[in-house]
C-alpha cells in the first residue's frame, strides 16, 4: 500500500507517524506542508473523505493559528474563506495527514496509535 503523508520533516508526531507506518509495512511518501501549502481542492477532498468538521483539519495548537486569534475568527468566516486561509499557509493544516494514494476515501488525521492499527494495519 502506497500513502502520502501530508506533514512537516521535523515534527515529532509526524515521525513518529511515519516510523507507524514503516513497521506497518506502508510506503509513505512526505508532502512537507510547510514548504508547500495543499491546495483548496485536497483540503476539501481531505474533508469529505474524513467526515469531519473543517475546524479539525486547523492545528489549534500551532503558534500562527493563535498569533491570527483564529480560535476567535473562524466562526465568523464562510467554509470557503476557511478552506482559503488553511491553503495559504500549511502551518495552520493539522498534521499528520495520511491519505491512501490509491483510494482518496482511506485518510486519517493526526496520529493516535490505534487508529493507524485500525485503518493502516497492524504492527508486523
């Protein structure tokens, strides 16, 4: 199984998602989110194959998310200008991002453990 993970080199959880994945037997090829924004169209692939809300694909945690005052800002924007501000800056993207690169529906968001076991396989 091929995947893309949509993350930052440096970002501990982001390597510690792929190392998940490499003992899963995955192949995960790295889009460094901070070198390039995704485009609108992924973020609203990324949304309608996860089923969550937008608000979860923003890192609420990130320094540029509150040096904006989004957590304040995000309730008065349209989906659209939402979906604008996370592709102007993939810093504001919640990370990691994995997507089956074959079959676009298979995606998780973040890393918790026994979700990757769940969707990515088990440990071998």
């Amino acid at each position: 199984m091929a995947v893309t993970l949509y993350g930052y080199a440096k970002c501990s959880t982001c390597r510690d998602a792929m190392k998940s994945l490499q003992r899963k037997g995955v192949e995960a090829k790295l889009f460094d989110m901070f070198e390039t924004a995704p485009p609108q169209e992924r973020i609203r692939e990324w949304m309608a194959a996860s089923g969550l809300p937008l608000k979860k694909l923003f890192n609420t945690s990130g320094e540029v998310y509150k040096e904006m005052n989004l957590k304040d800002k995000l309730g008065d924007m349209s989906e659209d200008e939402q979906i604008a501000l996370l592709a102007s800056n993939g810093r504001l993207v919640k990370r990691p991002i994995v997507v089956d690169s074959r079959r676009k529906k298979k995606i998780t968001v973040g890393f918790k453990e026994e979700e990757y076991e769940r969707v990515w396989g088990p440990n071998t």
